[in-house]
C-alpha cells in the first residue's frame, strides 16, 4: 500500500463533492504528476505514525492545491462520483487478532462469475490458499475470507501489511517485530522470527526474501532465523517474484528490475523498466511489470531485456498484475484486462470498471482482485 495510492483516492474523493467547474481527471493528473517520488513504505511504528502525520498535512496541501488548479479550468464538465471510506484504527499492540462484524457477500450486477466480497475498507495486498484468502485491509492490518462462503470472517490480524503462503504455511512482515508464521485459519502467530525489517516479502521453500526501505535485499533462512546475505541492489526495491532460478525485484526509484541469482545471491541483471515499476509477476515464459508510466512491459529472462510494450493500462498509482489460465492480467479503465501472451495484446476486459485494483492473484482458475477504491475484494470466474 502506498502514500501516493491514499493521497489519489482521498483527492478524488474530495473532488467528487467539490463545486468545480471540470471532472477531477486535469487536477488529479496535474497535481499528482508535481509530486516526488516517495521511498517505499518504512516498516516501522514510528515510520507509520510519521507517514500518517506527513500524509495528512500532504492531503491538506493537494486539496488547496486542488482548489487553485479547480478554478483556473474554465471547460465545463460532469464530477466524478465516488465517497470516501475512512480508515480504521490501528492497534497499539503489534500482531494482536480482533474480530469486526463481516459485511455482507454479493454477486456484481451484470457482470457474470463476478462475486463482490465488502471488508469495510481499503483492499491491498492478497494472499491464497484452498480454504482461505488474506487480504491488507486498510493501513496496516490483514483480514480472512472464507473462500467456502465467500465471506467477510471478521478476523483481523494488526501491523501485518504483508502476507504470503508457502504451502501450508502463511508468512507475514510484522511491523517493529520482524517476520511471524501464521495460522491460517485464525491469525494467530504461531513463530517470530525478530530483527528482520522490511515491507514487501516473499517466500521460497526454507528463504524468505525481504526488501528494506532503500537499497537492500535481505535472504532470510527460515530455520535458523538469520540473514544469509544483504544484496544491493537499485534504489526502494518494491514488490517481488521468483521464477526461472532468480529474485525478481521491481525497484521503485531505480526504474528497473533487478535480477538476483538465487545459487550465488549476485545482481546478474539490472533492466531499465521505465518511470518507477512497483509490481511485478511472472508467469508463461516471462517476467511482466507495471509502471508509472501506465505500461506493462514484458521481459525476456533469456535476453534479461522488455521485449514488449502493452500500453493503456489503469491511471492510478498502482496496478496489480498476475499470470493464470494462459492469460496475464492487468487492470484497464474499464475493469480487468486479459492480456494473450501469444500476442501480447488485450484481448477482452472483465467490466467492472475503474476500481483502484492494487492486487491480482490467480488461484485455482480464478481470478481475485483487490479494490482501494471500493472495500471490495472480487472473484471472478473468467470463463463465462
């Protein structure tokens, strides 16, 4: 989860409700595109707290912003709809498991083999396996679905933004604390591993991979708890893959993915994959990123090169992308976008229109996608 992807939504929002005289896509754009890139986000108490200090005042400036960029647009045009969800509350006590009353399941209007799942808030980052899906609800916190009943359990498990199954088990940053395995099914933490710091993990067999707030990748052995090896690599190493023998890393402020040997933890490769990539996946012989520049791009880890271009992606901050059913998938303005690797071209988009879809995750032939914009999380069953 972003600062950036909160300060678009939050403007939107407020654009939304706002008397201006044109739709709210030329201030967004003009305003967003004057702000820095930020660093990753710090996995730290002290560095949320200091995040939502600084995003509220950063708020406060879009908005006036908004209001000077408002009132020198002189074409006329419709507002966009849409409200705010608040944000919950984070807790005080590190991994500590609450239970919120579930919001209701529904099936997407006109949409077939699209289910809607409401959790209330914000939805990020996801994780799968047969009987559950873990979702980042809000800030920092995960929730479970019940994927037998596709609903809301109401179990909450705080200062976890990330999560990943390795088989049976669930892994998990904990903020301030370091790495923690999961029950499945309840949250509770059932291992800590203490001093790992970080944001974004993933998890290979015994490893665990985990990107720092600057320069760093940390390889994790998970049965003695100890960092292996500290990898440099492009600057606010972001979201990552394994596949073909290597870490993948998408580096946010680097605008490349860094390709790490996993037998020799060695850069062997670093890609130029444009204004700011942050989320990868991979999958039918390759490695696909989104970046800032609303591109796709697909890399050939034969050639370590972007041998292709797939451009008009979703304009927001973030973008999930995932490989499943030979097919990659991708967020469009109007909803998810299947994309034929064959050709790499879209090929059909499931209408569920603009959504803030920051996560995809493919499981056992379906396709699930977060919403930041919606407190949804969707199922969909692409072959209808």
């Amino acid at each position: 989860m972003t600062d950036e992807a909160r300060t678009e939504r939050l403007l939107r929002d407020w654009l939304a409700t706002a008397d201006h005289p044109r739709s709210a896509e030329p201030v967004v754009d003009a305003i967003l595109d004057s702000l820095p890139a930020t660093s990753q986000e710090s996995a730290t108490r002290t560095g949320i707290a200091l995040r939502r200090v600084v995003n509220a005042a950063a708020i406060a400036a879009v908005v006036v912003l908004g209001i000077v960029g408002a009132a020198s647009l002189s074409q006329p045009g419709p507002p966009n709809g849409g409200g705010a969800t608040p944000a919950p509350t984070a807790s005080a006590s590190p991994s500590s498991t609450a239970s919120v009353k579930p919001t209701p399941v529904g099936s997407f209007s006109n949409v077939p083999g699209v289910t809607a799942i409401g959790m209330g808030a914000d939805t990020w980052a996801l994780a799968i396996d047969d009987r559950s899906v873990w979702v980042q609800v809000g800030d920092v916190g995960i929730g479970r679905i019940d994927r037998a009943t596709n609903q809301d359990t109401g179990i909450r498990v705080n200062e976890v933004p990330q999560m990943q199954f390795e088989g049976s088990n669930l892994w998990a940053l904990d903020v301030g604390t370091g790495i923690v395995r999961l029950d499945p099914l309840t949250g509770e933490v059932l291992r800590t591993i203490p001093g790992i710091s970080g944001f974004y993990i993933v998890v290979d067999g015994n490893t665990a991979w985990v990107t720092d707030t600057g320069h760093s990748l940390d390889r994790v052995n998970l049965t003695t708890g100890k960092v292996v090896k500290t990898i440099d690599v492009p600057a606010t190493p972001k979201e990552m893959a394994i596949f073909d023998g290597a870490v993948w890393v998408a580096c946010d402020a680097g605008g490349s993915v860094a390709r790490i040997d996993i037998a020799t933890n060695k850069v062997v490769a670093t890609i130029p994959a444009g204004l700011r990539p942050v989320n990868l996946a991979v999958g039918e012989g390759a490695v696909w990123v989104w970046n800032h520049e609303q591109q796709l791009l697909r890399i050939d880890p034969a050639k370590n090169k972007v041998v292709a271009t797939i451009d008009g992606v979703a304009e927001t901050l973030v973008v999930g992308v995932a490989v499943g059913g030979g097919s990659v998938w991708v967020a469009m303005p109007g909803g998810i976008g299947r994309i034929d690797p064959a050709t790499n071209k879209v090929v059909d988009v499931i209408p569920i229109g603009r959504g803030g879809y920051v996560d995809l995750a493919w499981f056992d032939g379906e396709l699930w996608a977060s919403s930041t914009s919606q407190g949804l999380v969707y199922r969909i069953d692409p072959s209808p």
